[in-house]
C-alpha cells in the first residue's frame, strides 16, 4: 500500500465513521501500545521509515494491523507484532492511538 | 507594616504549608518511592514510565552517575562514519522535567534487608521497590594475556563512550594492508549481532578510504553468530575478500594475546603487530547486581517472566542484559520492552494500578554497508517459567536492495523511537 492509497482509506475511513469498529479497551491499549512505541513516537513525529499511527481511524488501524497478522503485508518486524495480539488487543490498540493526537 | 501582594502570597503559602503538616491524612500517606540504579534503555525507561504513568503519586528517583549517556546501540555507525558522537549521546533533562528525581553519583551498593541504595557519597536512599538495571561488566579475566590495563592498547569498546572513539581512532589510523583482529565474545554477551555489524563498519571504513589491502580477522569462540547467513552473504557482496571469520574449530581456539606488541596467537595461526585488536571479552552483570547477591551461577540475574521481579527478592526488578531474560537478547530494544512490564507491575504493586500479563518484544537492525540493513525480532511472553518467543523472524539471504533500503530507514526511524522512549 503506498501513501495515496493509504491517504484515500484514510479518507474512506473517516466519512465510514472510524468509530463504528468494536469499541476497544484502552487501558489495556495503552500497555500494549508501550511495545509499538519502541519505533513509533507517540508524539506523531516521524523519523525515517517509522510511519505515524496516531489519530487513525479505528476500522483502518484494526484492517491495518489484521493485514499484517494476515501475512498480506509486507514488513517481517510488524507480521511478528501483529502475530502475538488477538482481535481485543488490536481492537484496544486502535482505540487506544485513535485517541493521540497526531504532531502539527 | 507593608505588606506586600509578593509576601501575602508567600505567607498565605506558608499557611497552607502548616495545614498539610498538621494533617495526618496527609502525614500517614508520603509517597512510596521507587529507585532505579541505571541510566541506561532499561533505567531510563522505567524511571520515565513509573514517573509519567503515576502521575506524581510515586516518587522516582534515577541513580545514574553520568550527566551524558552515549548509547551502546547505533554506536558501530559511529564507528563507520554514518553517525557523529554527538548523535548517540543524550541528556537527562527531559526525564527530569517529567517528574523523575535524577541523582548524578554511584550506586555502590543495595542493602536489601534495610531496603536501601548506598550511594557514593555515603547516604542511603530507602526504597519501597527497587529497580537494578547496571547492564553488563566486563570479564577482564577472561582473554589470556588481556586485563583492564590492557583496555587502551586493545580496546573493547563495549561500554560506550572513550572505548568508542578510542577504537574508532584506531581503526581510522590502519594502514592499507594493515590487519585488524577482533576477539568476539563467548554467550551470553551484549547484543549479539553487534561484533558483526561493527566488523561491517571496520571493512566499510577501510573501503571508503581506499585501505583495500587491509583485513579483518575475527576470532569467535561459537561455531555459529546472530544473522550469520546474511552477514556472510553481505560481507561478500560488499568487502570481497576483506573479512575472515574463523570459529573454535578453524582457528584452533584463542591462545593469547600481547598487547605489548599486538599480537594474537591461535592454535593455528600468530597475529603479529596487528594495526588494531578489538577484544570483546566475556561479560556477567554489573557489579552491583552481583554484589547484592542477585545473581546465580551463570553471573546473570534470574527474574519471574511475568513481571521481571528478581527471582531472589521481591522488592527487586533486574532489567536489560543484567538479568536472564529467556528468549530474549541482550539489547537495548529489549531493556526498553522489560522496563516497561515492570514499570507496570510495580504500579500494580504500590498504587492498585491495573495491570496485564506481560508482553515483550525486541527487534536488532544491523548495518551491513549504505543502503543494506539486516533485521532480526521477535515478540515474546512468560511461558514455562521463562521468557519464550511466541513469534520471531530474521532477514533472508537474497532479499530485495529495496527491502534492504527500507530496512535502513527503518533502523533510522527505530533509534529516533527507542531515544525519545527512554529520555522523553
């Protein structure tokens, strides 16, 4: 998936309403995410090849995330991530960065 | 009398000061206190994590004597020329304005029974939990004829800071033709892919220089390395020629070296006036930890995967290349990740906070040559009584030049990541 394409799920996601997947738990979000932002600044900055993933909408992270868990994307370090949480992890996971702010 | 707008405020601060004092809600509840020896990945992480997520109800105290920590990860691209000193090397300021109490002197030793820290200038500091995170010492006993003395002729540079750019100096002062030597270390040791991404730093060095006469040799007391395929593969797309690597049964076994005139002798082969020696000896955990008696016989302290609590003292967490940390590595990404389950668990513990079983994850970049970086990981749990991998991966022979370059943006994004982790 490259960036237009990422930008128009975005967009897709949005007028879905990003909020209408499984409401997820984000405390347990938020003790997850410590192990995402290892690589992933919490602030929103990107830094090299690290993308941002704050501030997505729910239904995108979660199909994001399931993709990698899935083995349809590319990219062994979030396959291996992705192969150790359930569907409540990446349902509190996307709760969870929804709720972040992305960096101005 | 004029009273000021300045000293009303001032006294009317002073009454409230006396009100707080004379309560004894307040009185009975003075914060629990949580030590943490260690400014490093696992230090530094735990004391930002305790300090943020209970949002001023613990106090946090980081025993680290240097005002500058320079990071042992990253620190071959120094080494290589792809990074510059200043780049791996950090303050603790921020850690500090987010509400950990930084004390800049020695942990000299841990009185568990009183539970205290005795600090170098003598003075105690009690604590309700205590988190040992020193990372590694070195063995100097353990290369024949190499001692501590020894470290400014043959450097390590394992510890990073003046060993760093001591070795860097010396291996921009080989000459074309010149022979380095490196005596990589027996397990369990500091980053396991780390002696081989540092001899793909040497052999990058050399090359950009025109040096294309010189060699690397390395000595390994294993029969096998971490990314073992893929380094070899890369060495010999990248440095045809230029690295020999040689395990116990090629090179007969590490005889001695002599630092007087550079020398390392094998069963099989005399090294003599080698333009550098690079030994990396034997490691166990920092003396502190062994001092308190928190290790076992391997020289590594043993911890309950659950929750990274010493298997030896329940007021203690032992976190990164200290302790015996199962499936993981000794890295730095992994110090981070342990940091953050006992930051958890200890809240848990001193403030009802809730908690979740723990998850650990880790991933090592290595930087073979420009644009090609090679990636192992995994993500592992508490399993059996130890910390097992649920998942790994490690990079593959013949991948893509794209893969590899996205590799190293990858590495490039993960340090900017792990840095603001740790020091905020």
């Amino acid at each position: 998936m490259r960036g237009g394409g990422r930008l128009s799920l975005f967009a897709f996601a949005l007028l879905a309403g990003g909020q209408s997947a499984r409401a997820g738990d984000i405390a347990l979000g938020e003790y997850l995410s410590s192990a995402c932002v290892t690589c992933h600044q919490k602030s929103g900055q990107v830094t090299g090849g690290v993308p941002a993933i704050v501030g997505w909408p729910a239904d995108q992270f979660v199909a994001v995330m399931n993709s990698y868990k899935n083995r349809e994307r590319d990219n062994e370090v979030m396959r291996t991530q992705a192969a150790s949480l359930s569907a409540d992890d990446i349902a509190a996971l996307a709760a969870y960065f929804g709720s972040l702010k992305p960096a101005k | 009398m004029i009273v000021s707008r300045r000293s009303l405020l001032r006294s009317g601060s002073a009454a409230a000061g006396v009100f707080a004092l004379g309560a004894p809600a307040i009185l009975g509840q003075a914060k629990q206190r949580v030590v943490v020896i260690g400014g490093g990945p696992g230090g530094a992480t735990a004391a930002r994590y305790l300090a943020k997520d209970s949002e001023g109800k613990l106090d946090v105290v980081l025993v680290e004597p240097k005002k500058q920590f320079t990071t042992c990860f990253h620190s071959n691209l120094y080494v290589g020329d792809f990074k510059k000193f200043e780049e791996i090397t950090h303050g603790y300021e921020k850690i500090a304005a987010q509400g950990v109490r930084m004390n800049h002197q020695m942990a000299n030793s841990i009185d568990r029974d009183k539970k205290e820290v005795v600090l170098a200038d003598g003075s105690r500091l009690s604590y309700d939990r205590l988190v040992v995170s020193p990372g590694i010492d070195l063995k100097y006993d353990s290369v024949p004829g190499w001692g501590r003395e020894h470290e400014e002729t043959m450097p390590h540079a394992w510890q990073a800071g003046d060993q760093t750019k001591l070795l860097k100096a010396k291996l921009d002062a080989v000459p074309d033709g010149g022979v380095i030597v490196m005596i990589a270390p027996p397990n369990p040791y500091r980053c396991p892919p780390g002696p081989y991404e540092r001899v793909s730093m040497m052999a990058h060095v050399l090359k950009a220089k025109g040096r294309k006469n010189a060699k690397i040799v390395v000595i390994d007391p294993k029969e096998a390395f971490s990314k073992q395929g893929v380094f070899q593969e890369g060495w010999e797309k990248h440095y045809p020629g230029m690295i020999e690597w040689m395990g116990p049964k090629t090179h007969d076994g590490l005889k001695s070296v002599d630092p007087k005139t550079n020398t390392v002798e094998t069963g099989f082969e005399t090294y003599k006036n080698a333009a550098l020696v690079n030994v990396i000896p034997a490691q166990m955990a920092g003396k502190i930890a062994r001092d308190a008696q928190l290790v076992n016989q391997s020289g590594f302290c043993p911890i309950l995967p659950e929750s990274m609590k010493s298997a030896l003292d329940p007021n203690i967490y032992v976190l990164g290349d200290a302790c015996i940390a199962g499936d993981m590595p000794k890295s730095g990404f992994s110090a981070n990740s342990q940091a953050k389950v006992a930051a958890m668990m200890i809240r848990g513990e001193l403030l009802g906070a809730r908690t979740f079983p723990a998850r650990y994850t880790n991933t090592c970049w290595s930087l073979i040559e420009t644009d090609d970086v090679i990636k192992v990981g995994g993500a592992y749990e508490a399993k059996d009584g130890a910390i097992k991998a649920s998942s790994t991966f490690v990079s593959q022979a013949k991948e893509s030049a794209e893969l590899r370059k996205q590799n190293t943006q990858e590495n490039i994004g993960w340090y900017a990541g792990i840095v603001a982790d740790m020091f905020g």
